[in-house]
C-alpha cells in the first residue's frame, strides 16, 4: 500500500468512525428515552456491549490461531485504554459529571471483578471455573443492573425528560440505529489501523513503537469514538459508562467466554502480565475511584492526568522493549519526576477513604 493510499485510508475509516459513533449514541439515547431508562444504564450495558465487539473477535481470533496469551493481553489493554485514554480524552473535550451510582456501583464492582482476575490469573493458568466464574458474575451484574434500572424509573418524576417514555415508535429504529452504527465502528476502526499501520511502516517507524501503540489501541477505537461523540453532545452519562461499562464486559465476558473456549488447557497468564500489566490496572482502577468520588466532575486536569499516565506506561513498555538494561534507571527517573503527582493521588485516596467511612455524601453529582 503506498502512502497516499494509507492515508485515503485512514481518513475514510476516521469518518465512518465518527458517523458510526453518532448513530450510535442517538441509537442509545432513543433507547434510553423510549423506555424511560437512566442513560448510564444504557451505557453500561448496550452501549458497552456493542463497543467491545472487536475484543471479541480478537478473543475468538487468538483462540483460533491458538495464541491464548492474546485474549487476556487485549482485555487488559483495553481496559487501560479505556480508563485513561477514553475517560482523560473526553474530559479534555468538556467536564465529565459523574452519575452517583457509577461511584458507588459500578466502579467498585469494576474493582473487584479486576481484583478477582488478578486473583485467579496469580495460579499462573486460567481454566474453565475461572471462565465459568466471571460468566456468573457477568450474569448477577446484568440482573442488578435491570433491576436498580426499574427501581430509579419508578422512584424518579414522571417528569424528568431524560427517563419519560418518549410516546411514539418502537424500539426498532433504536435498534436500527445501534446496529447501524456498531458496524460503521467495526468497519470504520479496521480501516483506520489498516491505514496507519501501512502509513507507519513506509515511514519505518519502529515495530515495537507500531505494536505497543497501533495495535493496542486498534480495539479500542469504538469505545474512544463512542464516548466522545456522546461526551461532545453533552451526554457525559453515555460516555463514562461505556468506557466503564465496556471495561467490565472485557473482564467478565470476553475474558470469560475466551477462557471456556480455550478448553481443558485454559489460558496461559504470561508473568509479565501478571507482574506488571495487572498490577497497574488494579492501581489505574484504584485511582478512578477517589478521582470521581471527590469531585464529581473529570475536569481537564484530570484528564491530561490519565493522559499523562498512560504515556509513562506506553514509555515504558517501549524502554522495556528496546532498551531491557535501562528500564531501571528509567523507572527510578520517572518516580522522581511524577513524585507530586503521586503524592496527590495518594491524598485523594486517603480523602475519599475518610469521607466514604464517615458516611458524609460527595459533592453533588448526577
């Protein structure tokens, strides 16, 4: 592919990315209305569900080519993409308000379910009742979700425009309209990494650059695109709970489902997976928590934060990949250089520790 041709490429699936996404989200919000529905539900689960469509296949793919190490890598890469890149890059479009019952359930369980998985992948080996396990607690979540779901639709005002029935139609053109737009997305984000891996390797950048970056995002583009379409249109509900939501299904489903299909030898959990990878995302999850609950409101800031630390990880793996004999001094160097950063997240921790043992509300949110 030559590079004029890389780059029509690229631009072709950036614009079916965007009109993808923009079907979608109204796809979501006519659903949310129509059936009188918080849209954070919505996006915790239909949203989130239609937007990790490309880990599953990835999951199926690296089943298939018998490259089991793939299914739990992909999970937890997107998962990182997903708290820091989605959630920082739509801050820095417009302050996210968070919902309240995102602080005080869904990342919690978000928490526990990456707690469970580093648990079990600590044997060295996920095997089927591993697999089994998340499918179940996938199920429980679905089934809580419904119910708090009907539970807010009766206790809130009848009128509230945002969970009133909207009279007229069906669900179908919702439908039709998520449909549409999953399959742009698809389309759109195979395009798009088609088109910049090509772009990348005429201008001889460097493999490793192209795999830690391209690749790994590659998945997760439905995700950024979705919740920034919903985070431009002012649906900050959409936009944090597919990034949350979506993180959740790729713990529990397609991590789940991938372990079962792998069969009686399970998956493989590399060591550096489970010595470094997982690690950082329990911290990365442990940090979204204080962050939401203090101030109910990702602001820039915050977000250029997750942004930030997400370039020291991919900085990192970079480093640990080309130069394996410098990554300690690296390291040393970048604990050096982000000691006020973690002093401040250490404080948020010990503040939203206090003020959810005092029982003492948060700042008023969604």
């Amino acid at each position: 592919m030559l590079f004029p041709q890389a780059l029509l490429t690229s631009l072709a699936g950036l614009l079916l990315l965007f009109c993808g996404g923009e079907a979608f989200v109204s796809g979501a919000s006519q659903m949310a209305r129509r059936l009188g529905i918080p849209a954070v539900v919505i996006g915790l689960t239909v949203v989130s569900l239609g937007t990790s469509a490309p880990e599953l296949a990835v999951a199926l793919m690296g089943i298939e080519r018998q490259d089991t190490a793939l299914v739990l890598g992909n999970v937890v890469g997107s998962n990182l993409f997903n708290l820091l890149v989605v959630l920082g890059s739509c801050a820095l479009v417009v302050p996210l308000r968070v919902s309240r019952r995102l602080v005080r359930r869904d990342l919690p369980v978000l928490l526990i379910a990456t707690l469970a998985v580093w648990g079990m992948a600590a044997a060295g080996r996920l095997l089927w009742p591993a697999g089994l396990a998340l499918l179940v607690g996938l199920t429980i979540n679905l089934v809580w979700e419904l119910v708090s779901a009907i539970e807010q639709r009766q206790l809130e005002p009848r009128s509230d425009s945002d969970s009133d029935p909207k009279p007229g139609g069906g669900l179908g053109p919702a439908l039709a309209l998520q449909g549409l737009g999953i399959g742009l997305l698809v389309l759109g984000s195979d395009l798009l990494l088609r088109g910049a891996l090509s772009a990348a390797r005429l201008l001889e950048v460097d493999q490793a650059v192209i795999g830690l970056t391209l690749v790994a995002a590659g998945t997760s583009l439905p995700e950024l695109v979705t919740s920034l379409v919903a985070a431009y249109r002012g649906r900050a509900d959409l936009a944090i709970g597919n990034a949350v939501g979506s993180s959740l299904f790729n713990l529990l489903l397609i991590l789940g489902m991938g372990i079962l299909f792998s069969g009686s030898s399970g998956i493989a959990v590399p060591a550096v997976l489970l010595q470094r990878d997982l690690p950082v995302l329990v911290v990365v999850t442990l940090i979204c928590l204080p962050l939401l609950w203090s101030y109910a409101t990702i602001t820039a800031t915050d977000g250029a934060l997750l942004l930030l630390i997400y370039g020291f990880y991919l900085v990192e793996l970079v480093v640990l990949a080309k130069l394996p004999t410098a990554i300690g001094t690296f390291r040393l160097a970048m604990l050096v250089a982000t000691g006020p950063v973690l002093a401040f997240l250490g404080w948020s921790v010990v503040s939203w520790w206090r003020v959810r043992g005092s029982g003492d509300p948060p700042p008023p949110a969604l």
